[in-house]
C-alpha cells in the first residue's frame, strides 16, 4: 500500500476493524519512511451481469427501489426494506462468487420478501417470474398456504382457518 503522503511503497496495519454491516474492512496503517498514519476500507467487488450481458456493481438501492413498488400501499417501512437489501446482499455475497446474473438476484429477494409481506412477495414475483394467468395466481397462493399451514404444525399450533389466510393476502 502506498503511503499517499510520502509516496514509499511501503505501510504497517497498525489496526484493523470490520465495518458495523460487515461488508468492508477498516485498517489504519502507517508509514514506516514518513510515519505519517491514515485510512483505507477494503470491500469485496460484487458485479451482477444482466441480460445484455453488461456488468454492474451490486447496488442495494436497487433492490430496495425494485421491491418498494411491490409494497406499494403495503404496512412496510423503509427500515424493512433497508433490512431485505442486506439480507439479500449477505446472501448473495456467502455464495463466495464475485459476479452474479441478474435473474439470481431476484431469486434471492423471493425468499426474504415472502418472510416480510405476502402480498407484496405475490406482486413482486407475478412480475418477476412472469405469470401469464390466474391459475399462476392461485398455485402460488396454494403454495403460499400450503407453506403456512406447515410452518404452523411445526410451531405446535393449528393450521389458520380460511378466513383468516384470506385476512392475511
């Protein structure tokens, strides 16, 4: 690491320190020519590729913009939707893979935004996965459901009856 002072090829990590999100390291170095100290950040690059084929940074921005018009009139805050991003961009960064297509992205938003809102998950995925017609609706609801009455036989209580679920979406 180059001193930016002096310029000499050469510095000492005097600490190092993880960022609060965890997404980038923060270590003070000094020179051992001028002794001048300062700071870098170390990240790890994380590109998407679209499908044109062109590649961009991962941006948490643009998750957050492309799930908040699925939770459009939905009680989601933008706390929610700052949390979805992270979990998204640590679940795509523990892949371990430094380039990533677009399409694994939305995958990956499927399963957090399912966990945060129902409605807003079903808005998000008619258009990412393109459904063509109400049957499509109705098994992803089934699913939605089906998965609901599982996870409330796992937690020891009963399935919710229909009028509930329908409360719910």
């Amino acid at each position: 690491m180059y001193c930016p002072f002096c310029r000499n090829p050469d510095s000492r990590v005097v600490d190092s320190r993880m960022a609060d999100d965890g997404s980038s390291i923060r270590r003070r170095r000094q020179c051992p020519e001028c002794g001048r100290r300062f700071t870098t950040v170390e990240t790890t690059s994380l590109s998407v590729i679209k499908r044109s084929g062109v590649a961009e940074p991962f941006s948490r921005i643009k998750v957050i913009n492309g799930v908040r018009k699925a939770c459009q009139g939905r009680p989601v805050t933008e706390d929610d939707l700052a949390l979805l991003a992270q979990e998204v961009e640590e679940q795509i960064r523990a892949s371990g893979a430094a380039e990533i297509d677009a399409h694994e992205v939305g995958l990956a938003i499927l399963g957090p935004l399912q966990k945060l809102d129902k409605v807003a998950y079903l808005r998000f995925a008619s258009v990412y996965q393109a459904f063509e017609s109400l049957e499509d609706f109705e098994s992803a609801i089934s699913l939605l459901r089906h998965e609901g009455d599982v996870e409330a036989k796992a937690a020891g209580g009963k399935s919710p009856d229909k009028s509930s679920e329908k409360s719910r979406l």
